[in-house]
C-alpha cells in the first residue's frame, strides 16, 4: 500500500529516489552529474524547495531560474522542452511509485506548473543574450 506524503522525510525519500534516477538516466543524467559537485549538500536543498513549496515555511532561499538560465549556458544552449519532459516524466513516476495522495498530485502538478516556468526563462534568456 502506497502512503501520502506528510512530511519531511518524505519528502527526502521521493527526492533521493528522484535524482537516483536522474544519475542513471541516459538522455539528460550528464547535465546533472557534471554540474553539481557536492550532492548531499545539492539534495538537502531541493529537500528544502519541496517541503516549503508543499508545507510553506522559508528554508529554501535559492534561485531556480538564474541555477536553470546558468545551466543552459555551460551546456550551449542544449536544452529543449524534450529535456524538461524526461525531468518531468521521471518526477511523475518516481511519485507514483512511492506515494499517492493529494500531495503527491499537487507536487506533481507543481512541478509541471514549473517545468513551464523554467523553459520559458531559458529561452528568454536566450534571446536578451542575443540583443
Ligand atoms: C520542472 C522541472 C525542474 C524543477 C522543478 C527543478 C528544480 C530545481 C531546483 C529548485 C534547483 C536548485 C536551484 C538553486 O537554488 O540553486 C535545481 C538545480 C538544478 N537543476 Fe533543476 N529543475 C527542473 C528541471 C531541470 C532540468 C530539465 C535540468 C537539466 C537540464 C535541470 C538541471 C539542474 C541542475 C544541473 C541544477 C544544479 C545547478 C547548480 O547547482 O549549479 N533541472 N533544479
């Protein structure tokens, strides 16, 4: 039986399972082994951004569009809506399989709400670096 997520620790168990997937993942695993140096201290904050976004609270004090803008950078530009449905479709699964719930749908649909969000400032970006 499937639980909801109520807490932290839940939280940490769908991000960890989360990235562990990510690592393996052939299509767009690289962008994230060959950025992020130290992974525990990376994963104590994504920790961070889903307890608040889904409990509230201010822990998370980072900056998603400039970490996204300056990823797309270091890979020339390489990433498309493609990439961030792979994000997205790994996020959904890894939901499903450990829990189910309102929370677990909200924190899906958040993440599609930012999927959208992340893209869009990307391309953005792209294009102001042009001008
Ligand atoms: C809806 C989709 C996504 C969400 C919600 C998301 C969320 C986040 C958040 C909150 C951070 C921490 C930013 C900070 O405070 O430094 C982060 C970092 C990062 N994300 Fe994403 N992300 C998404 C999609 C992607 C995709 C598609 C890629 C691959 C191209 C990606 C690659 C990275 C990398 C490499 C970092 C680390 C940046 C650094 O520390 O230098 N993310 N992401």
């Amino acid at each position: 039986m499937k639980k909801k997520i109520e807490n932290r620790d839940d939280i940490a168990l769908l991000v960890h399972t989360f990235y562990d997937a990510i690592r393996q993942n052939e299509e767009i695993g690289f962008y994230f082994n060959e950025t992020i140096t130290n992974w525990p201290e990376h994963l104590e904050k994504l920790i961070d951004f889903w307890e608040m976004n889904l409990f509230g609270g201010r822990k998370y004090t980072g900056n998603p569009i400039e970490a996204h803008n300056q990823v797309d950078e270091k890979f020339d530009h390489s990433i498309t809506p493609e990439t961030f449905g792979i994000w997205l479709n790994i996020w959904f699964a890894t939901i499903d399989r450990l829990f189910e719930g309102e929370n677990a749908d909200t924190l899906k649909r958040r993440a599609r709400k930012m999927n959208t969000m992340l893209y869009l400032n990307i391309f953005q970006n792209r294009n102001s670096n042009k001008a």
